[in-house]
C-alpha cells in the first residue's frame, strides 16, 4: 500500500484532514531520524507526486569528508547545488538508514500524535454542550459502566452514575447528561455521561415542560436516591400557572417520558408553599401530616398518625431522609397517640429501626401470598 493510500484511509475513518495528517507523518519520522543520528541538521517533507517522504540534511561543502552526516563532497554537493563552493551550507537528500527500533518509535509518535489530534476534535465538538442533555446509542454493556456512541464519538457512563432502575440493552437508545468532557481521553473515553444526578432530571423537566426552559416555573431544589424516589421543589413566575399541575401534565402526560429516563424511580413534585412548615409538610409525601413545628435550633418535629408513620419513614428512612435534605433541615417524627394524644418523638436510630421492622413486615406478608 502506498502512503498516499495510507492517508486516504485515515482521513476517511479518522475525519481527518491530509494536511494535519502529512505533518504528523512527518514529524514521526523526524523524530526516528533524530533519535538515531542526533547531530545530523535535518528536515523532513511529504512530496504528494512521486508519494514519498522525503529527508533533507544541511551539509557543509568540505574538499574532504570527515564525517559523511554533515559534510559533503564539492563534486557530490554539484549535483544537488551546481552553484556550490567550498565552505557553502546546501540542502541535499540524506540517504544514511534507521533501524528497526527508530521506525518502531516512529509508529509510537505518529499514533499518539493521531490520538491527540483527535481528542482535540472531540473536545472541540463537544464543549460546547457540557451539562447538557445528550442522545446516544448504547454501544456495549459493561461492569463498571456502559459506553455509548453519540454521534462519531464514544462516551462513558460509569455504573455509579447510571440509573439502577434502566435495563441496559446494547443498540437501546437513551438520553444523559454530559457531565464532563476531558481533554484527553480516561479509558479511551473523553465524553463522561450521567443519569443519577437530581441536574440530570431537572434538564429532563427543561426539555419535556416548557414552562420551566422559559423559566416561567423555576425549579428550585432537587433531591435524589437514584432508583428509589427523588423530590423536586418548584415555583411559579406567574400567578395563572399551577408548578406542579404543569409539570406532571394532564393524566402525567408530561411527567411519564421523564419516569421513562429513569425506570422504577418516583417523583415528587412539591410547591414552594408559603412557610417552611407547609414545605416539610409536603416534603414528606405521600405521609398525611397533622402538625409541623419548627424548633428554636432550626430542626422541625414532625407530627402524624400512626398508620402514616412507615409512609413518612419510608424504606430503611429514605423518605424522611430525602424531606430532611430537600428542605435543608433535619426532621424528626413524632406520631399521636389515639388515646392520650401526646407526641413521641421519633429520630435518627428510632427511625432506622421501624423502617427495618417495616421492611420485616414487607416480607413476611409477601412470604404468607407466596406460600397461599
């Protein structure tokens, strides 16, 4: 194959330009060069015609010739310079071979070179759209993460930051966040993709509400357990547009591409409201609360009846954990008693320890169907 041949290819599966290409080339070799004969004066070129690359030495015009790398002859300097003289410096073509070890560091530099130019490319494309929603196909399935083709270029999703409740098929289509996009690429990847983040959901409300991409409704908070549940907080710019009617849309219509994105994961969509004791209230849905306190060291307590304490709790107190960090406070749970009213506080351990005795009572109903 001739490097002409060699070029075409390469600039048809690379997207590369021939000139950027040519360069490349030639800098390889003239780094095998120097390696090998480091005092030799030298330049190297690419001659599109006869496609050969060609490797010029700067000779000095001796009687007698000491040292063939950077002296020549004035009858051999002729050939090349007619006008030469004793003395003169003239460019003529160096003939002197590389081994095998010089042309192996050549193939190094210019595939590494290759590389870089093309982690360029992608940067350049890319950049621009960092923390923005793209669309991709799912190339390969992974351990440690998934990989997906967005156009030319390959990105990575790590496991971490996949969703758990999405089935990963390869050829599936999906939408992701660009988290970041590197300079040079980390595992042969530049392009780092999310989907377990609460900015990737609140873009996904950005594209599918158009309220919120006109900034009519702000999104204000997003809290998230990837899989479980996330809580979004939203308010309204103008008095005539419900927050949260928009956003989840007549019969969801609005709400259900986004659920789609992330699989068995629920929403809440919360008001504003107009105190913090109305946003812990609804922060701790799908929990009825009767009464909300706000204690002089910030943290609010809790109070709700008994059969709506494992709702507000949640699975092993993910619920109440969300409410906390989605309203910045922390939250304790206090139930009413049926017969003498007074509140009993429950938090921290208390809690953690009726979400796992909620969670025991899960099971064993679900043993008791099995077994019917």
């Amino acid at each position: 194959m001739n490097l002409s041949d060699v070029i075409d290819e390469l600039v048809e599966e690379r997207g590369l330009s021939r000139e950027v290409l040519s360069e490349i080339i030639c800098d390889g070799i003239m780094a095998a060069y120097q390696k090998r004969y480091p005092e030799a004066s030298l330049k190297v070129s690419y001659e599109k015609k006869s496609d050969e690359v060609r490797v010029m030495a700067k000779k000095t015009v001796v009687s007698h010739v000491d040292d063939v790398e950077i002296e020549i002859g004035l009858r051999k300097a002729h050939t090349e310079e007619p006008k030469a003289k004793l003395g003169d410096e003239v460019w003529v073509p160096f003939d002197s071979p590389i081994g095998r070890i010089e042309i192996l560091r050549a193939k190094q530099i210019i595939a590494g070179m290759i590389r870089a130019v093309e982690a360029e490319a992608v940067c350049n494309k890319f950049k621009d759209k960092e923390g923005s929603i793209v669309y991709g196909v799912i190339h390969k399935c992974e351990r440690n993460g998934v990989i997906v083709k967005i156009q030319d270029a390959l990105a990575f999703m790590p496991r971490s930051a996949s969703s758990p409740g999405v089935n990963c098929v390869a050829g599936g289509h999906m939408r992701a966040l660009l988290k970041e996009v590197l300079l040079e690429p980390r595992n042969d990847s530049q392009l780092i993709l999310d989907q377990a983040s609460p900015e990737f959901l609140k873009k996904l409300f950005e594209l599918e509400v158009p309220e919120v991409f006109e900034r009519l409704i702000d999104i204000k908070k997003v809290v998230r357990i990837p899989g479980y549940k996330a809580k979004m907080v939203v308010s309204s710019n103008d008095a005539n547009i419900d927050p949260v009617g928009t956003c989840v849309g007549v019969g969801g219509a609005r709400i259900k591409p986004i659920l789609k994105e992330i699989g068995s994961e629920k929403i809440d969509v919360i008001s504003e409201g107009s105190s913090r004791e109305d946003l812990v209230r609804d922060a701790l849905k799908p929990a009825e609360v009767n009464r909300v306190l706000i204690q002089d060291d910030g943290a609010a307590v809790v109070w709700v009846d008994k059969d709506q304490r494992s709702l507000a709790i949640g699975k092993m107190g993910q619920n109440i954990a969300l409410a906390s960090r989605l309203v910045g406070i922390p939250i304790s749970l206090a139930s009413i008693e049926s017969v003498s009213g007074s509140g009993v506080f429950v938090g921290g351990d208390d809690a953690d320890d009726e979400s796992d005795n909620n969670d025991k009572d899960d099971k064993s109903d679900n043993k008791d169907k099995n077994e019917e």
